[in-house]
C-alpha cells in the first residue's frame, strides 16, 4: 500500500513526499494431504496464473528429493514417474512480479487428485512467502525545490522582459 502525503500550498495540492509499505507475497505453496496420497498434480493454466517459466514441483520419497519442471496447465503423475505414498510436495518459483496474494485462497488454482483414501481426503496448503522491499520514498524537498526553480525562472524572465522594455 503506498500512502501519499498532501499539503496544501498557494499553488493548490502538492503531493510532497510518499511512505510505502513492503508486501509480503506468495512465491511456493506446500501442500498435504491425510487419508490419502496424491496421485497427479496439475499447475494452473496461462490464463488462471500468468507465470510463462513453469514451476518448480519438490519432494521427498524414500529419503531421496525429487524435483520436477511444470509448465502452465502440466500434468505430473506421480505413478507414471515410479514414485508412490506422497502425502506432501512443495510448488515453488510462483514469479514475485504476480505479487500473489498469501491470504487469496484462489490465488494459485492447483488440481490434485488422490488415491489410497482410508477415510475422507483432508487437504492443507501453505504459503511460501518473501516479503518486497518498500520503495524508497520521493524527499519531501524535491517537490519544493521544483517550485522554487520554477518561481526563480518566472521572476528572471520577468526581470528580463522589464529591461527590454
């Protein structure tokens, strides 16, 4: 959120300076699944999430990391690629410039589907989140300082317009 300051001057408003706040926002989700495993995944499509260099999909099976590229709207089957009981994996390289909401629930459209269920699935996801440097605010004096060359260059010409006439 970026908050401008105003002041009132001869001239009318003049914004004199600007204080923003730094965000936090989503770069990776980790998500889990209890009563079941995870049997394919599939990354949000151009249209849901703008993100056109993939993602980055990780997890640990058998004590062993694996990780796997997913471009917008991929498929990743976890059987086709040998790998069995995953209950978590971890989405990340979600790009910054998205500036994905953490507390938009609707942010990141994953599908999943599950097999092996011994009772109802039950789904939790978790924010991966960095948090952006604020901008560093305009000086309060460059605006005035502005003014004052511009007063300056107004009293100069006039001067000068008086001596020619």
């Amino acid at each position: 959120m970026i908050k401008i300051f105003l002041c009132a001057a001869a001239l009318g408003w003049v914004a004199f300076g600007s204080v923003a706040s730094a965000a936090t926002i989503t770069v990776g989700y980790t998500y889990s699944v209890t009563n079941a495993e995870f049997d394919t995944v599939t990354a949000p499509s151009f249209a849901a999430v703008p993100d056109d260099d993939g993602y980055t999909l990780s997890l640990t099976s058998g004590g062993a990391l694996s990780s796997f590229s997913l471009g917008s709207g991929a498929v990743l089957d976890f059987g086709a690629e040998g790998i069995t009981g995953v209950t978590t994996f971890t989405v990340t390289d979600i790009d910054p410039n998205l500036e994905l909401d953490p507390n938009d629930p609707f942010a990141f459209p994953i599908g999943v589907s599950v097999e092996n269920a011994s009772g109802a699935p039950i789904f939790s996801s978790s924010p991966i989140t960095i948090t952006t440097p604020a901008p560093v605010p305009l000086p309060a004096s460059l605006p005035l300082l502005g003014m004052a060359v511009i007063a300056f260059g107004g009293l100069s010409a006039r001067r000068r317009r008086q001596q020619q006439a």
